[in-house]
C-alpha cells in the first residue's frame, strides 16, 4: 500500500541524522528489488573510492552490494511521472563508505534498461548512469548485459517468507540514507529518506554474475541474498562536501 510523502518523511525512528529542512526535489520508487551482497577486501575497495571517503566496515569486514529492481514513478517535485522516462529496470554495484560521521553509499557501477532514462538522468544529476540491455518478468527472472565493461547478470530467483527479525548486519547493508559521487574534481552528497525496507528470504535456483573492476572480482557466490517488495523514496538535490 502507498503512503503518502507527509506520512513518509514523518516516520524518521530509524535513520541516525536528520534529513534536509528544505523541501524535497524528487519521488521515486524502488521496486522488487535484489540485494546480494559480497564480503571483500578493504584495501583493493578503497582504490576505486573517491577520494575524501572512507571505506565504512561491519566488525573490520567491507562490503560490496549489487542491487537490481525496477524504478518506477521517478519525477520532480512539481510534475508527475512520465511512464516512459519514468519507469525502467536498474542495476546499481555500491560499496559502504563515511563522510563526516554520516554513512551512505558510493557507486560502482549504474546501469539501466532505457536509453532515454540514462540520458535524462546524467542530465538532471551527475550520477554515472549507463545503458545496458535487460530483461525482467514479472516473477522470478532478471538478466542485464553490459557490453561496454562486460558486466553481466542473470538471476532466476524464488521470493520466499518476511525477514521479521533483521540482524544489524542486516540493517547496515539497507538502510543508508545518502549517496556520495565525484564530478567535475567535486564530491557529493544526495540525501535521501524512505521507510525501512521490508526484506525477504531469497532462494536462488541459478545465478550468473560478472563484475571486474580492478582487482574487485565478484564471479563468486554472493555471501547474503535478500529481496524488498520495495520502498518510496523522498530525494534531496545534491551539496558539495
């Protein structure tokens, strides 16, 4: 069931610093969304971080996450939703990092499945979107492939019971209230603020992932998998830090 954005931006028990004063300047949702989520090397992460963040660890362990889901109903404030920009399937690689005592996450990788989404995107932000081809049903499937890098994903997928308990694990892999990118010899900081995810158990029947970038190799088995129903998310325009 929707909430309304009054109803969201009221709920605000779980996140560990306010979010921005001023009003907000874009809603969207994510939707059915794949967690997976890779134990890796601090050291080989921190090379391909902008500079002024720090690797953010869980007990002196880093993180990589490849989330795949569906965006859906993304707009400005003031206007409503355009399906055809609007709407697309999404895959982020993001790794947990710390500015200023405020955690968030930093971009790998962002691909997606509309040309005309990524050129709109790159356009109203500086995030590094991509086009990739993709496929998803509406059930149990998900493949993209990235020709460009060679990336490739490919997920058929059973949804299983409501995690009702989350580990703090859990918790420090999903609930992250910003993101940080670099453009133009700058950093940024885009806050956001959503309710907490609902997860789910994930049961993998075949999965296929292909993901270099340095000397970070995900070809492996992912080390937690999850799925979210999804959340509505409230974003703030960007600030320099």
């Amino acid at each position: 069931m929707s909430l309304s954005i009054k109803k969201i931006l009221k709920q605000t028990d779980h996140r560990t610093w306010d979010y921005p004063k001023q009003p907000y300047s874009f809603y969207q949702e994510w939707n059915r969304a794949l967690f997976f989520h890779w134990k890796v090397d601090a050291d080989v992460l921190q090379e391909l971080i902008p500079d002024g963040l720090t690797i953010d660890l869980f007990n002196n362990e880093a993180y990589v996450s490849l989330v795949a889901f569906t965006m859906e109903k993304i707009r400005p404030r003031f206007l409503p939703p355009f399906a055809p920009i609007s709407n697309f399937d999404e895959i982020n690689l993001r790794t947990y990092v710390v500015k200023d005592d405020i955690p968030g996450v930093c971009f790998l990788n962002i691909e997606a499945s509309k040309i005309i989404s990524v050129a709109v995107s790159k356009l109203l932000s500086v995030l590094p979107y991509e086009h990739a081809d993709m496929f998803r049903n509406n059930k149990d499937y998900f493949q993209s492939d990235f020709k460009k890098k060679n990336f490739s994903f490919a997920a058929k997928y059973e949804i299983g019971t409501e995690i009702t308990d989350k580990t703090d694990l859990d918790c420090f892999l999903t609930e992250r209230y910003c993101l940080y990118v670099d453009a133009d010899e700058n950093l940024y900081r885009y806050d956001i603020h959503h309710i907490p995810w609902p997860l789910h158990q994930l049961t993998l029947y075949e999965l296929q992932t292909n993901y270099v970038l340095g000397d970070l190799n995900l070809n492996e088995l992912p080390l937690k998998v999850q799925y979210s129903s999804g959340v509505q998310v409230i974003a703030w325009n960007k600030i320099q830090v």
